[in-house]
C-alpha cells in the first residue's frame, strides 16, 4: 500500500509498542528493543524514528505521570494507530511471502 | 544526584522545546537508573554519551542566523566605540601609535630573518652545493668555524672524485685600500678559482668573468661598486689600484650569504707561506663543493671525516692539542648557519634566535601596555558603567561595548603597522648592506592579524568581565572595601608592573650599551695601530740576520721575535700543569712565545709581582688574570707556584698583563699567557713603529723582505684593522639588539604616558579647586607625581636585582667583561627616572593650564 513503507528500525519500534502495550514511553521502548535485538540503541536514534513513524500517523503520543526519578518531567507515551497496525501487518504478510518461497526452492531442490 | 550540570545545560540550549521535557525526563530516569547500577562515573558516561548522539537534526532547535547575534545592538556598540575614540584622542592616538610601531617593529625583525632565508636561493642546483665548515677542538673549547685550511682543497681533489667542482674562496686577513672619488675605501677583495662561478653562478650584468683567470691583474666587480664609483659605459678596462676592471657581478649581499666588492685570482696553495699552508691555519679560506647528483653527500662527509682523522694524527704526532672534523653544510642551510665567520649575513642562527626572543618581549610589552590602558580607559568609565547596569545592560552588552572598542583600535593599529613597515621597508632595504625583502608575506600578515585579534579580545574581555561581575551600586562608592582587591589596586598594580619592565629593559639595555662600547675601545695588550706583524717565508738561521737588519731601519722602535700573532693565530690550547700538586689546568691555556722585547711593548699593561728582573737569565711565564685565576688554588697563589707545558721544565709566573687575550676580540675570554725566553728564534716578527713617518718606516720593511726573500710577496698584519674587522659582526649584533631593546623601552614610555594623561584627567578637579586656592604649577606636579616616586622605587627594588642576575647570568663571556657596579644602576635608574617625571610634568602642563572654571563646570 502507497505510503505505509516501513524501515528495519522503525518496524522493530512499533513492534516494542505493541509489546509493551500501555507502558510504553522513551525509556521501555529503548531497554525492549536492547534486550530482545541485543543492540544498543541510543535515545536520539530512538527520537529519530519515533518522530517519523509519528509524522506518518502510525503511533500517536500522550503525556503521562511525572515522576521524581524524571526530575518531576512527565512521560511520553505512545499507541501504535490503526495505520500503523495495517503498515505492520503488510511487513509481515510480505515476508511471510519470502520464506515460502525460499522454503519452496529449499524442498524442490 | 542530579545529572551533569554542563551537558543538561548543552542539551537545554540545543533541544527544540517541544521535546525538552520528554527527553529531558527519559535521561534523568535512565542516569539514576545506572547510577544505582554501576556508579557515578558509569552515569555520568552514559548521560554524556546520550547528550551528544542527541545533537541530531530532528531535535535541534532552529534558531535563524539573523536572531543568534542582536545586530542592531553590535552596531550600537561601534558606533559608540567611534564616538568614545573621537572624544579621548589623545589616548586613541597613543595606543595606535605605540601599537603601530611595534607590530611594524616586528614585522622588520620578522622580515630579516625571513630574508635571511631567502638568500642562496637562485643558485642553478643548489641542492648539490654543499660548504665545508671545521668543527675544531681543543683542550679550551670546541668551535664550528665557516673556513677550512687552504691544503684541504687539494686533497679533496685526490681523494674525492664524487666532488664535481670545488670553489675556494680566500680572502686575505688585511682587506685592500684603493683611491675612489678622491678618498681612500677599504674594500674587501675575494680570492678565487677557476670553480667559483662555476659553483656560485652569479649574474653577469657587464663583461666577462672568466677573464681574471687568464691575467692576475683582471679583477671583477659587484653593481654596488659600480653604482659608486663607476660608469656602466666605461668601467671595463678601468683601473683599479693594481687592477683592471674586466666584468661586473651583481651585488653578492642581496642574493647570497657572501659579501664582497672584488673578486681576484690570487690563491695561495700547499706551496705557500707556512703560515698560509699550515694545517693549523683556518681562517683564511671558504670551500665549496658541488657535487654530481649521483654521488651521495654521506659518501662525501664519510671521506671528509676521513681525512680529518688523518690530519689528526699528525697533530697527534706532533703534541698539537687540536683535532678537526670537516662538516659538509647544505647550501641551504648556509646563510642562518650556526658557524663563526659566517660571513655577509646580518643574522646568523644565534643572532635570530635573540630576535625571536626581542620579538616575543616586544608583542608583551606592547600587549600589556595596551591591555593596562585599555583597563586605565575603563576604569575612568566607572559612572558610566555603574548608569548602564542600572538601567538594565546585560552582561554581554557590558563587554561587547569594551570589545568593539579594543577591536577597532587594534586593527586601525594593525593597518598602520603595515602601512608603516610598507612605506619604512623600501628606504630600509636601499640603504642597507644586506639583502631586505620589502614584500610581506600572506603567513605574516595572517598571523600579525591573529595576534592583533587576540590581543584586542584579551585586552577588552577583561575589564568588560571585571565590571560586569561587580555591582551596580559597589562602582559608584568611591571607598574601597577594606581587605578585597579593588578597580584602583588592579590599576596601581599594573602600573608599577609596567613601571618594572621598563625599568628591567632600560637598565639591561645601559648594560648591554656599556659593555658594547668597553669591548669597542678595548685596550688590548698586543694590539695598537703603532704594531704590526711579519711572517718571514721560513724559519732558517737567516731570520736573526733579518731581525738585526729590523732593528737598524729608522722609525721601528721595537722589535719582539713572537711565535703566534694575536687575533689570527696563537700556539693552540697548551697544556699548564702545576708542578705542587701534577695537576694540569682543565681549560689549557692561550700561549704566545716572545723574546724580552716584548716587555717594552706591553710595559703599560704589565704588573710585576714582585721586582722586575734585572737580567732575563731564565724562561718565565706572564699570565692574565683568568689564568691566574685558574691557577691558584688553596695550596700555592700562582706567583708562588711554578708550571710546565708538558716537559719537565717547570717555570714561574712572575707578573701578570691586563687585556691579554687570544684569538677573540670580544666573546669566550680563556686562560692565556706569554712565555718569554732570553731570545727566542721565530720567523714571525712583530714590530712596534714610531708614530712619525709609518709609511716611510714600512716602505723601509718591505724593501728589506724582498731583498732576502725576492719573488715572496712582502703582507704585513695590521693589527688594529684585523680587530676592527673581527669586531664587525659583533658590532652589527649589538646594533640590532640595543634597536629592538629601545623599542621596548619606547613603546613602555608610550604606555606611562597614557596612565599619566588618565592620572592627570582623574585629578582633573582637584587640580582645578587647588588652582582657585593659589597652588602652583610645582605643587600641582609634585601633587600627581607622588604616586609616581613610589612606583619609580618599588619598580627599582625588583628591576635592579632582576635586570643584575639576568645579565650575569644569560649573557655570553666577554673578553673584556664590564664589571657591574653601583654607578651603572643609578646613572639608569636615574635615567628612566628622569625621563618618566618628563613625560608625566609635560602631560600634567595641560591640565595645570586649564581655567579651573572650565573644569568645575562640569560637576
């Protein structure tokens, strides 16, 4: 579908969304991806893509609690939206369709 | 614990506001999170780490070029600073003045020294042109000397084939008078082969110099004495004293590290003179090699060593404390080569580096001068200053409005600096005897800019910052707190340190003065325009014959038989041992053999310990006072010991003469000595004449030279024009030192008249009410000169001590060293005293001379 083309990052970060469900804010985004990918993202990456994936409608933003440990400063947190959900779906449809394929050839040969 | 202040404010100032708190929060929680994990250093390494990854174009604020400076403001800020300049012009005036000679003071040091690299480069392939230099050593002292002994020519010829051409240049120890526009010039005439030009190929503006080498008598000249003394339509075949002209060069001192007025053909080989020929002798010759670019240079030096080693061994042989080692020196490299005699060159290695080191003084000096009026300036200011931050002025304004004003006048300082180096540097390079190049360069221009720009930032930053940091209300008190350092005590005290430095230069300067001219009049024992010295072909049994016939010639006085002439060749470091304890002196000494005619000669310089002898029946020693010096010890006083050079006849010292020195006219003064036998067989003579009739007298000599010796060439040493020579460079050097030294002074005179006129200005009203009240001109003066007395004494307290322990210390050995006393200190304290309470009355007349209505009108 026309304008739901989903990077490698930002997929892995709606994915986290999804994951945490209602805990999901800057920091519990940033430790999902670090613990399930064992890469270490850095916060800007992270706000890079957040941006982005915000700018094209598929997550949406809310301000939280503000807490001591935050120096009193609010949490952001983040849903994923029906757009984002549909974009989601489409990545894997397509690489569901891949690994057949491949799985196909593998048996043929 | 909060997070680190410094990148929480960096991230702050760079993050869009709308993310701020989001971000902000994420990091705060995860920096305490760790800090509960891995610890403080952890944290704050993580937290830095974040901060920085975040400098990324998503979280950035934009901020439009046009709002990050408030240009409005800035102009403001210049427009005030003209104003401000136009109102004190007096003090504008001063600073580009003084600012301005400096920076053109700079740039003519900077300039020589780059010039001096400049020279040697036209040479057609320079890059295999290589001088031989002698590192020679002895028991005294070890020197680098730009000659070589006249036999090494020939056997660099048998034994280095790699050695394309080899250029000698000989020049005599007397120089060549000749008649020119009705007066007699010295002119100084360079021997040399058939190579030179082969080797230095200068440019040929008239005839053909290949023509010196077909008849002795044909000569070449440089443009300079062409342009003196000569046409170009005529000056080939012109007579010369001896000569014919037969070409003209251009000028050797603009293009290369030589400097002479006429080039000859009169070389003296192995064949010549002994004292020519010697190995020991190395003044008398320059040697250059160009060598094919196939050859290597090592393979060259590695043959040069070679040879070195053996001539070594036959010093050795012969007991000659002396051993060379040939260097080979890049053409390149020549003009700013560290070598004695390093002729034609106005700035030699050490010579540039003391300019350096003139040139970094000076740029201090000025930078405080201007840095102390620039606080002077703002601390007149102070209501001023104190109404604005009333009002309002941020810090920011405070100092931008001290910052336009240090900027612009350092850069209108700046451009007349250049200016003034531009219009000076042409009439410099005209008149002077060396090469100048007028032309600036990009890199000093650039970098005379920089240092300008950021002096005028340091000079305006730190009085703005002082004032923005003190209150508005503690600038208008006029009573300082007690205990805390105050506007007024920063002021005093930088005037008493710019007082000091002055004071430091002014009296290192009298020093310097002092002994220049002490070394300039030395009263050397051997040395007198009555004396001069003859070097007979051989030494035989005829030469007692030669001297009997000496004796009998009207108008000589004196002759003494003297193994070693002063200034141009003593015996070599001899060994001295004191027979009390068989210890040798560590530095050897100095020594001149002579009969007892040499009493006569040095009778006024001559203190006998005890009774002269009545009969000279046994050898003695006559030693100067360093070798005495050296000499004593707590066993036996030198007059008590007796010493040996080596043999085992040990002899005593029975007197000692003033002003004896050896080969140095003026540095590195060592141990010497005259060893004087009953008669002493020596084919060198030296000759004391009488006042009356010289010419006549040596005439007379050089008749009777070459009727025993017919076909010699009859070369007498004048040794006075031989110390005058020797003195030239040390002289130049002085002369180059004491000019950028006044400078200093100067342009310290210039800063104390700027806190004079602000001292004057500061008093302007209380001058004016002691006006009405009857005070006179001399009470007013002595009124602001109070402070100055007290700065003059604590600036004489620690200048004099520093300026005593600096030249005693830094400076070089001098043959004849200047002993500092209490008589030097004042006479220069004096003088700077002097001329400070001149400036300071002269400026205090202007104000002493105002209505006092017009000064009190304002208040």
């Amino acid at each position: 579908m026309k304008g739901t083309y989903l990077g490698e990052f930002q997929e892995l970060v709606l994915l986290s969304i999804l994951v945490l469900a209602e805990e999901a804010y800057g920091v519990s985004i940033q430790e999902e991806i670090n613990q399930k990918t064992g890469r270490s993202i850095s916060r800007g990456a992270l706000h890079s893509a957040l941006t982005r994936l915000e700018d094209k409608d598929f997550i949406r933003s809310q301000f939280g609690e503000a807490t001591p440990e935050r120096g009193g400063r609010r949490k952001k947190y983040y849903q994923i939206t029906n757009l984002g959900q549909k974009s989601l779906d489409e990545a894997k449809a397509i690489r569901e369709e891949y690994y057949s394929t491949i799985q196909l050839k593998t048996q043929n040969t | 614990m909060n997070t680190p202040r410094f990148w929480t404010r960096l991230l702050k100032w760079f993050c869009n506001n709308s993310f701020f708190e989001e971000i902000q929060g994420d990091l705060e929680e995860q920096y305490h999170a760790k800090l509960k994990k891995d610890g403080k250093h952890a944290a704050k390494a993580f937290y830095r780490k974040e901060v920085i990854f975040l400098i990324r174009p998503s979280v950035i604020k934009y901020i439009p070029f046009r709002r990050l400076v408030n240009w409005a403001f800035v102009l403001h800020a210049f427009k005030a600073s003209f104003r401000n300049l136009k109102k004190h012009r007096a003090y504008s005036l001063l600073n580009i003045v003084g600012f301005a000679a400096a920076i053109s003071i700079c740039l003519f040091c900077v300039n020589a020294i780059y010039s001096n690299q400049q020279l040697d480069q036209k040479f057609e392939d320079k890059e295999f042109i290589y001088r031989v230099n002698t590192m020679s050593t002895n028991s005294l002292n070890t020197s680098l000397r730009a000659r070589t002994p006249i036999r090494l020519y020939e056997r660099i010829k048998e034994e280095i084939p790699e050695a394309k051409e080899v250029a000698i240049i000989q020049s005599g120890a007397m120089g060549f008078e000749a008649f020119l526009k009705g007066s007699k010039q010295a002119l100084q005439v360079f021997s040399v082969n058939e190579n030179f030009f082969e080797v230095l190929n200068y440019e040929v503006l008239y005839g053909n110099v290949n023509d010196i080498f077909k008849n002795k008598s044909n000569v070449v000249i440089t443009k300079e004495m062409l342009d003196k003394y000569f046409k170009p339509e005529s000056v080939i075949g012109q007579e010369l004293g001896p000569y014919i002209i037969s070409a003209v060069i251009e000028t050797p001192a603009k293009v290369s590290h030589l400097d002479f007025d006429i080039l000859a053909t009169d070389i003296k080989d192995k064949d010549a003179l002994a004292f020519y020929s010697s190995w020991r002798t190395i003044m008398l010759q320059q040697l250059y090699i160009k060598r094919y670019p196939e050859s290597k240079e090592e393979t060259i030096q590695a043959k040069l060593t070679a040879i070195a080693k053996e001539v070594n061994k036959e010093f050795e042989g012969k007991d000659i404390d002396l051993s060379y080692d040939f260097r080979l020196e890049p053409l390149k490299d020549v003009a700013s080569s560290n070598a004695d005699m390093n002729q034609g060159t106005l700035l030699g290695a050490g010579g540039q580096r003391i300019i350096w080191i003139l040139v970094a003084i000076l740029l201090g000096v000025c930078s405080f001068n201007y840095t102390n009026l620039a606080m002077a300036s703002a601390i007149a200011r102070t209501k001023e200053v104190a109404v604005r931050k009333v009002m309002g002025s941020l810090k920011s304004a405070l100092v931008l409005q001290f910052l336009a004003e240090t900027i612009i006048l350092s850069l209108i300082a700046y451009l007349f600096g250049l200016i003034l180096f531009k219009w000076l540097a042409p009439k410099f390079a005209t008149f002077s005897e060396f090469y100048f190049n007028t032309n600036l360069s990009l890199n000093q221009v650039a970098i005379f800019f920089l240092f300008t720009l950021g002096m005028s930032l340091i000079s305006g930053i730190i009085p703005g910052l002082i004032f923005s940091n003190i209150s508005a209300l503690q600038l208008f008190r006029k009573t300082k707190k007690q205990g805390k350092l105050s506007l007024m005590h920063l002021k005093k005290g930088m005037i008493v340190i710019q007082m000091t430095i002055g004071l430091f230069v002014f009296i290192v300067g009298y020093f310097i003065y002092n002994q220049a001219a002490l070394i300039s009049k030395q009263d050397n024992a051997l040395v007198n325009e009555d004396y001069i010295a003859v070097q007979l072909p051989k030494y035989d049994s005829a030469n007692i014959i030669f001297k009997n016939e000496l004796q009998r010639i009207k108008g000589i006085e004196n002759v003494v038989t003297l193994e070693g002439i002063p200034l141009l060749q003593t015996l070599g470091a001899t060994y001295f041992e004191k027979q009390h304890n068989k210890e040798p002196l560590r530095s050897g000494v100095e020594l001149f053999r002579a009969d007892q005619n040499i009493l006569k000669l040095i009778d006024p310089h001559l203190k006998w310990f005890s009774q002269k002898p009545e009969q000279i029946e046994t050898p003695f020693f006559l030693a100067n006072r360093l070798l005495i010096e050296q000499a004593s010890d707590t066993i036996k006083n030198i007059r008590e010991g007796f010493y040996s050079l080596g043999n085992d006849e040990y002899l005593p010292v029975l007197g000692s003469v003033d002003n004896l020195f050896g080969n140095q006219a003026a540095l590195d003064p060592v141990p010497a000595a005259i060893l004087i036998y009953p008669e002493v067989n020596s084919s060198s003579f030296y000759l004391e004449l009488s006042p009356e009739g010289r010419s006549e007298t040596i005439d007379a000599v050089a008749k009777l030279y070459r009727d025993h010796y017919p076909g010699a060439d009859f070369l007498p040493f004048f040794l006075d024009d031989i110390l005058t020579k020797n003195l030239g460079s040390f002289k130049n050097a002085i002369k180059a030192i004491l000019f950028v030294l006044s400078s200093i002074i100067v342009i310290t005179l210039m800063g104390q008249i700027g806190m004079s006129m602000y001292m004057a200005r500061s008093k302007e009203k209380e001058i004016g009410i002691r006006k009405v009240l009857g005070a006179s001109f001399n009470q007013i003066v002595n009124l602001i000169l109070r402070s100055t007395y007290i700065q003059l004494i604590i600036g004489a307290l620690v200048a004099s001590p520093l300026a005593y322990l600096f030249y005693t210390n830094a400076g070089p050995s001098f043959t004849v060293q200047m002993q500092i006393g209490i008589e030097h200190f004042l006479i220069g304290l004096g003088l700077f005293s002097l001329v400070i309470i001149g400036l300071i009355t002269v400026q205090t007349w202007g104000t002493t001379n105002a209505q006092p209505a017009e000064t009190l009108r304002n208040e």
